[in-house]
C-alpha cells in the first residue's frame, strides 16, 4: 500500500518518529551487547537517517535544539 506521506495527520507521523526511536534505542543495546560489526551499524545509521529525514522535511522540526 502506497500512502502519500501528505495524507498522514501528524499524530500518525508522531507514532511513526516514536516506533522508530523505540526501534533505534532497543537494535543498539542489541548490537552494543553482541560487539555488533560496522555492517549492521551502518544498517542502524540508515533509520537514524529515515527518522532525521521524517522530523526535518516531513514535521519541520528544528533538529538542532531537539536531538
């Protein structure tokens, strides 16, 4: 299913930020405790980037006084 992104009420792009904090915290304790390798980190950075790109272009947060 294909939503535009501008169909979505910013409740619904707060749950999406908020899954993908939640899904960023819990995959770094994973790969902080198993000595995870520079692949599956950078796999993380790709949502870190999706969650910026999300809080930036989509809800025009201001990135620099809210990490």
């Amino acid at each position: 299913m294909n939503i535009p992104y501008s169909k979505l009420s910013s409740e619904q792009w707060e749950q999406v930020t908020s899954a993908l904090r939640f899904y960023i915290s819990v995959k770094t304790g994973e790969l902080q405790a198993f000595n995870a390798g520079d692949r599956e980190w950078q796999e993380l950075v790709e949502y870190e980037n999706t969650l910026s790109d999300i809080e930036y272009f989509i809800l025009m947060k201001d990135l620099t006084n809210n990490p």
